[in-house]
C-alpha cells in the first residue's frame, strides 16, 4: 500500500500542465469609449469635452477648485480625506460610464454652481 501511494504521487508530480508552444494573437490596438472612460476615471476629467469650451471651462473648473478648498472640501465636493472604491467616485465600474467631474460636484455642492456660474 506504501508503494502505491509512493508511486502515485510521483505520477502526479511528473505529468504536471502541458506546455503551451503556441503563442496567442496580439489584440487590436483601438479606443474605445470605455478606454476614454477609463482616461477619465483616472485623470479626473470627462470623457467627452468640448474642444470650443476650453478656456471658459477652465476657468470655471478654477472658480470650482477654490471653492471646494474654501470650504475644505476633495475635488469631488465630499469632506476631505474620503476614500473611494476604485480610486474615483465619476467611473461607475459596474455600468462603465464615466460623469463629468463639474456636474457631480454641482450635483452634491449646488452653492459651488451658484459661485462659480458657467460663462458663455
């Protein structure tokens, strides 16, 4: 019986996973608008932004960025030191849509919109 389990264990050990030789293809190199959403995610800015806006938008994110500091505040309008899953709370993982960083803090902080108003 000692032989047996002796051998079997060896024979186990030995065959071990076959060797894969053949190496898989390469994928695509394309964007996506997940890839864009998670550019945004990790850059903090939104997916889709107007190329026409950028100066005023700039501006306005400036105005935001004050305020929320004023107001001691992260750049997500939450108390600072607040941690979130993922690292962002603007990328949903589940559903993979990126928000715009300017609409979810005027959504949570309505004051910031009122001093900090968008400029044509």
């Amino acid at each position: 019986m000692r032989h047996a389990l002796i051998l079997l264990a060896a024979a186990c050990l030995t065959t071990g996973c076959p060797k894969k030789t053949a190496e898989a293809p390469t994928p695509k190199e394309e964007t996506t608008s997940s890839d864009a959403a998670l550019s945004a995610r990790d850059s903090g800015t939104p997916a889709e932004t107007p190329a026409t806006d950028g100066g005023a938008r700039a501006a306005q994110e400036a105005c935001v960025d004050r305020w929320l500091q004023e107001h001691k505040l992260d750049r997500y309008g939450h108390p600072e030191g607040t941690m979130f899953t993922g690292g962002s709370p603007l990328f949903n993982e589940a559903t993979g849509e990126a928000t715009d960083r300017l609409a979810y803090v005027f959504a949570r902080q309505p004051d910031a919109l009122k001093a900090c108003p968008a400029t044509p």
